[in-house]
C-alpha cells in the first residue's frame, strides 16, 4: 500500500474499526461424491493444487489475536470464509465468526466462494445469520444497516453463483435501488459517517473480468448521486486504494489482503485494516493503518494509509 505515511494524528479516535477479508478456512472438508458434481470439482481440485498451500490457519488465528489486542469497537469481515460452499464448511464459519466476536460486535457480508454453487449462500446464511441482523431484525437480507451513534455501516451481498473459472459478482438491480435509497436517507444526517461493507472491488476496472463485479459502472453511478464516506472490500487478496467520486467529494474504496495468506509481498501477505474515525467541528476524518504478517514471521504494524479528510461537516 506504499510507504507508511500518516495524514491526521489524533490523541484518541473516537470510533475504530478493524476489517478483515478472504480466510479461506481450511482445512476443506472432505466432500460427498456426488457434492462434487458440479463447479466444486474444479473447486477441490484447486484448493488441493495449491490454493490450501497459500492459506495458514495458524497465521490466521495469530491475526485473530493481533485484532483483539487492539480492542477495535467493530470488525467487518467482508466474505469468503468458504471456498467451495460445502455445508460442512457453514458451521466451520460460524466457529470463526464466533471467535471473532458476538454478532453486536462484528459484521460479516458474503464472497463469491461462499456463494459457489446454487443453494450454498442460502446455507451459508442460515448459520451465520445474527452477523448480518440488521437493525430492524432481519438476518440475511441485503442491504442492511447497523448503526453504531454516528457510524452507519451498509452491508451489500455481491456473491453470487458462477460457471466454473468464473468469480465474479454481482449487486442487482433491487438491491442497488434499496442501498441508494438507505445511504441517501442516511446522507441528510451530516453527522453520520456511512461505511459499506461488499466483497468485490466496486469501482470500475477493479478486478479483471471474470472476477469483476459486473454492475461496477451501475455502482459508481449510484455513489455518485447519494454518496458514502467509506467503502470497504475484499476478493482481490491485496491491500489497495481508490475512489469513487461522490457529491461531497472522493469516496475512499479501500481493500485488505486475505487474512491467511503465508507469502507474497507485502500487501498480498496476510493482513488487516484498522481503521479510526474522528469527529469534530470541521468534519469527520480517517485514519487507515496496516497490520499483518511481518518478513520476520510476526503480525504487527506495516503502516499507515494516506487518506485524508473524506467531508466536511
């Protein structure tokens, strides 16, 4: 994410967040023939390639910890706990998420992987639901806001099932009307600081096709027109930057590297986003910080994110 840099320095931020993305468990369970009769045939037959090579529980529950030691007021998680949709991986989900904190205190949208054959997402939902529970009550529904005094966080579903080789995602018509309406109504209160939670990179040309999200264009239209002040995303297992422009100014779309992952550089290298938002007088700022695996084999601090002031009040 480049050279660690800091924008705003702050005594205490009043609201910080932790975002995580792509664990992957493992180990993948071991599948019924007849559940390989479909794209998780091609699925099992990656992860035993090399994709279970690239994933470390054990590094992973070390970031775990890392997470609860900076005591973050939330934590989104933005999807692929499963990588091929077995049922057998919906509970091992709900055991991670679990960890990770009370439904109160995290929130989880879902991944292309988990949404890998027809039925899985559905599945999947029903075990882990409460970490999606809206606050009107509702559990795997999309969108939904949870609203924490002045932090309103929007969670999108772009997980749906694909043709083999294909991982891309898609938001929808409904839903994308549903979340233009919540964040323009959520807009008028200039005191709220609106964060979305979507697994693919939004914006256009953030992943290459065939693991875009396919209504990208649809997306920074509808950002343009109501705004957000935060988007957060996974998918591309690489901590990265941009923005979409909105009508108080650029909206920062930030996305983590896979919480697992044992090598690479250092944004693909296992990794989460710490976030603080403070707010005063002149507005709301962010601070975005790295913390991960380390080259000597530690999780701890990578950096700082240059972000800036999102809006003013």
């Amino acid at each position: 994410m480049g050279e660690p840099s800091i924008s705003f320095v702050y005594r205490v931020a009043m609201f910080r967040l932790a975002h995580l993305t792509d664990p992957h468990l493992g180990p993948l369970p071991r599948p019924q023939l007849r559940q390989l009769l479909s794209k998780r045939l091609t699925g099992w037959y990656n992860w035993h390639r090399g994709r279970r090579g690239m994933h470390d529980m054990e590094v992973l529950a070390r970031l775990v910890f890392d997470i609860h030691e900076q005591n973050p007021d939330h934590i989104a998680c933005t999807g692929d706990t499963c990588n091929i949709g077995l049922p057998s991986e919906w509970a091992v989900s709900r055991v991670f998420l679990e960890g990770l904190g009370g439904p109160q205190h995290v929130s989880f949208v879902p991944g292309n992987h988990d949404a890998y054959v027809p039925g899985a997402l559905e599945g999947l939902l029903h075990e882990i639901g409460p970490w999606t529970r809206g606050d009107n009550g509702s559990e795997g529904l999309f969108p939904y806001l949870r609203q924490h005094k002045d932090i309103a966080i929007v969670g999108l579903s772009s997980a749906i099932p694909t043709l083999p080789f294909v991982a891309s995602g898609r938001v929808g018509g409904p839903q994308m009307r549903a979340a233009e309406d919540l964040l323009a109504r959520l807009g008028q209160d200039r005191n709220l600081f609106r964060i979305i939670l979507i697994h693919h990179p939004p914006h256009m040309g953030g992943a290459q096709p065939g693991r875009d999200l396919t209504d990208s264009k649809a997306f920074e239209a509808m950002i343009g027109r109501v705004g957000a002040e935060l988007i957060l995303h996974g998918h591309n297992h690489v901590g990265s930057v941009a923005h979409i422009r909105g009508p108080r100014g650029p909206v920062p779309v930030v996305g983590a590297p896979s919480a697992s992952a044992r090598s690479g550089t250092l944004t693909h290298r296992a990794g989460y986003l710490l976030f603080g938002i403070d707010h005063d007088e002149s507005g709301f700022s962010l601070t975005a910080e790295t913390r991960g695996l380390l080259p000597e084999g530690n999780i701890g601090a990578m950096g700082m994110i240059r972000l800036g002031q999102t809006r003013e009040a």
